[in-house]
C-alpha cells in the first residue's frame, strides 16, 4: 500500500500544531463579548476539526436553542475570527518531530500538501510562525474549495493539482475528517493518535494504522520504498 507513495496530504491543527490554547483564548474571549461563561480546554478539543463555522455553532448550542443560535451566529463568529487572528499562534506549539518528519518526507523525494479545515487567513500565518510553510508546496484551507473535510473533494483537487492519482498520495491526519475524506478519495491514510478526533478514540478511526509522530511515518515509507 505504501510503496508507491510519491506525495503525502497532511492536516494541521492537531497533526502538526496542537492549536486547542489558541482555541480557548479565542472563543471565551469570544463567549466574555456576549457575557457567557468561559469553557475549559477539554470542552473546546471535542468541538475542533469541522471549521470556523461549525466550532462556533457547537460553541453557541451549549447556552442557546437553535433560535438563539442562529440570531447571534453572524456576530459571534465575527468576535470569534477577530479574537482569533489577534492572538494566531500565540498560545499553540508544534507536535514533537514535525519539523523532523516533514524533512525526512522531502527527503525522500515526497511533495507535500496540507489540507486543513482552518480558514486559509488563519492558517497560513500560523504555519509561517511555527516555520513550517517551507516544506509545503500548497496550502488549502476550509474555504479553499466549495466543501471541506469529511467531504472529499479537497483530497481529490489537491491530488489533482500534484497530478498524482489519489492511491500514490497518502493522507495523514488525526480525526475521523481525515480518514473518511481520504478513503473516499481513494487515498491510504495513517492517524497520529495524540490530537483532537472530535473526543472519540483514534482506535475507532478507520485508517491504515497508527503512526506516533510524523517521522515515524516518513520511517514507515522509507522502510516501505527500500524494499
């Protein structure tokens, strides 16, 4: 399965950046603007991975019906997305052996893309703080296409841009977003298992295995081609 990988799609938050501290800053700032109470850490981590929009709807639905959801929708994920880019990075850190693993992958001769559901103007600052962009010949954001993961047509257009079809292209992700988008399109995927996954195990991902970090996925594939 591993052995004609020649490009590897990987996601950000929570893959690459543990971002959840800039999460908790920005929306309980966010909740203070509208006198709501602030959320813990481990609240937040089972709400991230579906985008700007969904995070803020889920954050909404803890204290209001879906009336009130949607009267306070436009305005909150407005403070939410200011708040946010106030403090971008600020608060997150990089997963341990990122800046290995990426390196061993371009060492191997893999191209790489990430596909992230962030919006593009969060994440594109972020990875350029935590100097990570580099290694990353594009970057595609929750609004870079019409859908966003679990859909699959990210993968597809990212594998289409490489030119590469999607079984030489392996997908690397820490949710079930990840694993259900690259199954569909047709690309192997591995889990890292330490990020967010929506508070559900990673062993219930549907992946083709579990890789600890980064650099033990480019280990895998090194493993894998040598043979």
């Amino acid at each position: 399965m591993f052995n004609h990988i020649k490009a590897a799609i990987i996601d950000l938050d929570g893959t690459m950046i543990d971002t959840a501290p800039d999460f908790l800053v920005a929306i309980n700032r966010m909740r203070e603007d509208f006198a709501l109470a602030p959320l813990t850490l481990d609240v937040i981590k089972t709400m991230v991975g579906k985008g700007s929009e969904n995070l803020i709807q889920q954050v909404l639905s803890l204290d209001f019906d879906a009336d009130g959801v949607a009267a306070r929708f436009d305005d909150a994920l407005a403070a939410y997305q200011r708040h946010y880019l106030a403090i971008n990075g600020d608060h997150s850190q990089l997963y341990p052996e990122v800046h290995e693993g990426l390196q061993a992958m371009r060492d191997l001769g893999l191209r790489l893309v990430c596909v992230t559901n962030k919006p593009l103007a969060f994440a594109l600052p972020l990875m350029q703080k935590k100097e990570i962009s580099s290694y990353f010949e594009q970057v595609y954001g929750g609004d870079s296409f019409a859908k966003k993961k679990p859909d699959p047509l990210p993968m597809l257009e990212a594998c289409q841009a490489l030119d590469l079809s999607p079984s030489q292209v392996l997908a690397i992700g820490d949710s079930s977003n990840d694993a259900i988008a690259a199954r569909a399109a047709g690309c192997p995927v591995l889990t890292v298992p330490y990020g967010y996954n929506h508070g559900e195990a990673v062993q219930n991902i549907q992946s083709d295995g579990i890789v600890e970090t980064l650099l033990i996925a480019a280990q895998l594939l090194s493993a894998k081609n040598s043979h």
